[in-house]
C-alpha cells in the first residue's frame, strides 16, 4: 500500500529574500529582482547584462571551516535553504536526520563555475596551478545533494538530479516516491544554481536571452506579446517530506501533501519543447493524484519568457486542465532560477495556497496571441480559495515534470 507524503518543511534564497514573509512582500509590492550585471560589460560578444543575484544569504556559525570547504556557492546556497527548512520542520538535529531515515535529493545545472574555471586551466594554458583538493568536489553536477548529506550526515538514499531547470521539481517527485514506496521515512528534496555569465552565455548563443539591458524591471515577461526571452537567476529551495503518519505523531505542522508526481522524456529535440509530452506529464501527475483536470485550483507555470516556450506550454496547460484555471509564472521576479526554480516555485506555490493568494506574472501586459486564451494572474496578486495546485517545469533535453500539492485540511 502506497504511503502519504506530506510537506513539513520549506525554505529558500531568492534574488527578493530568503524568507517566506520578505519574498511574498517583495511580491505583492511588484519588486523586481533582475539588475544591470556591470560586471559583464567586459565580456565580449555576451549580449545580454540582465541577471537576478542574490545580494545576501546566511550560513549558520556553527558551520566549521573543515565542513564547507568543499562547498562552492551552489552548495552553500543549498546549505541555507536546508538549514531554514530544517529548522521550520522542527527536525534540526534530530536524530533522525543521521540514522539512516532520512535522504537527501538535489540538484543543480552544473557544479561551481569557479572550479570548471580552475579545471579550464588545464586545458587552456596548461598547466594545473589553479587546482587544488577541492576542484572537484565543487564543480561535480551533484556537489549539492553530497555536500547536504555530509554537512547534516544524512546516510539514506543520495538521489541527485543534475538536469537543467528541472533539477528541483524532479527532486522533489524523485523524494515523494521514495517516502511513499517506504524506502525512507525523510527526505530533504530541492534545486539550487549559482548566477554566473557563463548561464547567461548558453541562451545567449541560442538567441534566447533578454536585451532590454537598459531597463531591467520590464524583462523578462512571460507570456507577453512583447517578451524578447530570458533573465538568468540564481537561488535555492529545500522541502522536508516526511511519511504522514510519522509526521502526525511527532505533532509536525503540515504545510500541504505532495499528491501527485508525472515525469518524462521527449525524446525528439534537445532544446525545442514538446506539447504532446508536456501534456503527459500533467495527465501523469493527474493519474497519480486520482484527480480530475477540474480539480486544480491554481499552476505554478515554468514559462521563462521565451516564445517556443511559453506557447507550448500555455496549449499543453490549457489541453489538459482547460481554459478556465488561474495560471502566473514567477520569471518575472526571480528570472529564470535554472535548477533551483522547481523548488523555489513549489515552495513559493504551497505557501500562496495556504495563505488564499497567488503573485501575478510580472510585466505580463498584454498576453501574446501565440499563447493559450487562459486565466493569467496578470498586474497584480490575486486572492484564490484552492485546495489543490500543480507546479510545472521543462528544461533542456526533453525534461518535463509535473507536481500537484494538496492543503492540509483543517
């Protein structure tokens, strides 16, 4: 028999705030947080200078030298939305986290970009000076999911999931059905990625980037007719799945339960999305769920602002859950999060459901007409009464993922 998987913990680090009440805030009052990075004027033929850094994060002093030096920023990034999920799910130094009940799913694009830079060296000048013990463990896809487990001695499942922008969502499903299949009784399940021109430098090549260097809050613009592509971001997200009744006996508070997890492959183009597999991946989520399309009350889109993009998924959305359902995407205010934002939105998403409000897709003015017709939350918050939300995310390769949350009911 198949076991409930509930949310217990959640936290994040985000360009707008590293805390539920500062994001929401920033949110509501329509803050950006995409800049001008003056530090790529220098770099020639990147056209793009947008980004959406975090401007500060906090590691716990407790944290010993020895422990992070292994730790780029992606990881450490991922260390503190761990450390304020921990601590929101009452687990932090239980011990429960080291016996063996607990596992840890995580991923990122890449590892530390400083430390591809010091292996880069080998090739491009020839020589290894830059390199020290280190370089490695910082640059390797899954330094975030290691560096968790070794950091919180987490010693049950290590799921690590280096897949482009859907690094956190599959994550996430990969934790649930660890939990529900009784392979562990915990899991610490998120994405993380670190801001850096070379990110920029991938969609750039591909045309895919925003130009509007010279205003940054007006960019991106998901869904919008006059989008002109992506802002790269940066940031992390950590959610504590438990076993629901485990949960419930330990008087944990519930934040919602995971109820449904669809994944899968395009298997046609490595960068151009799919509609016909996006739509499976909902219906999957909808099968697993035991849910109706009718029942969602909100979607968490991943629209990223880029025309292909934002088209497919809008017509897969509105294929298989109909015209009728609010849908935003928060691009608008983080950028685009790469593997941190299935984690950060999913975070995000479950709080607006227990709150009854949900941000609106900034800078969405007018909806493009290459877009589904839908319901877009579109210049300003909404108030929505929901108890089910789904959380879609796509990425490079074909990667497509779809979560629905249920509330906790009172």
């Amino acid at each position: 028999m198949s076991r409930r998987v509930v949310v217990t913990g959640m936290s994040g680090v985000t360009p707008l705030g590293s805390d539920w009440a500062s994001v929401s805030r920033n949110m509501r009052s329509g803050v950006s947080g995409i800049k001008f990075m003056e530090e790529w004027a220098d770099i020639e033929g990147l056209n793009t200078r947008l980004g959406a850094p975090v401007m500060s994060f906090d590691l716990p002093a407790r944290f010993r030298r020895k422990q992070l030096r292994g730790a780029g920023r992606v990881s450490r990034l991922a260390l503190s939305a761990t450390e304020a999920a921990l601590l929101d799910a009452g687990l932090l130094g239980d011990e429960r986290i080291s016996s063996g009940a607990t596992g840890v799913a995580y991923g990122s694009s890449t590892g530390s970009v400083d430390a591809v830079s010091e292996f880069g060296q080998v090739l491009i000048s020839r020589t290894t000076h830059a390199l020290n013990s280190t370089s490695y463990v910082r640059m390797m896809p899954h330094t975030t999911a290691v560096n968790i487990s070794v950091v919180y001695g987490a010693k049950g499942r290590i799921i690590p999931t280096s897949c482009a922008c859907t690094s956190g969502s599959l994550a996430i499903g990969y934790a649930y059905e660890a939990i529900r299949h009784g392979y562990q009784e915990i899991m610490l399940a998120g994405g993380a990625d670190e801001l850096d021109a070379t990110e920029a430098a991938v969609f750039d090549t591909l045309y895919a980037t925003s130009l509007m260097n010279d205003t940054p809050g007006r960019s991106p613009r998901p869904f919008d007719r006059d989008r002109d592509g992506l802002v790269i971001g940066e940031g992390a997200a950590t959610l504590v799945l438990e076993e629901r009744d485990a949960a419930l006996a330990r008087g944990a508070r519930i934040h919602a339960e995971i109820l449904g997890f669809g994944t899968n492959s395009d298997g046609s183009h490595v960068t151009q999305p799919t509609r016909a597999t996006m739509e499976v991946a909902m219906q999957l989520a909808l099968d697993d769920a035991r849910l109706d399309p009718g029942d969602i009350g909100y979607v968490s889109a991943h629209a990223a602002a880029t025309a292909a993009g934002d088209s497919a998924e809008s017509h897969a959305t509105a294929s298989v859950l109909g015209n009728a359902v609010p849908i935003s995407s928060l691009k608008g205010f983080f950028g685009h999060t790469l593997g941190a934002c299935g984690a950060i939105e999913a975070w995000l998403a479950i709080a607006g459901m227990n709150e009854g409000w949900f941000p609106h897709s900034l800078n969405l003015e007018n909806v493009d007409p290459e877009c589904a017709p839908m319901d877009y939350v579109k210049g300003e918050p909404r108030d929505i009464r929901c108890q089910v939300i789904m959380s879609n995310n796509f990425a490079f390769g074909g990667m497509n993922t779809s979560l629905i949350f249920g509330a906790v009911k009172k």
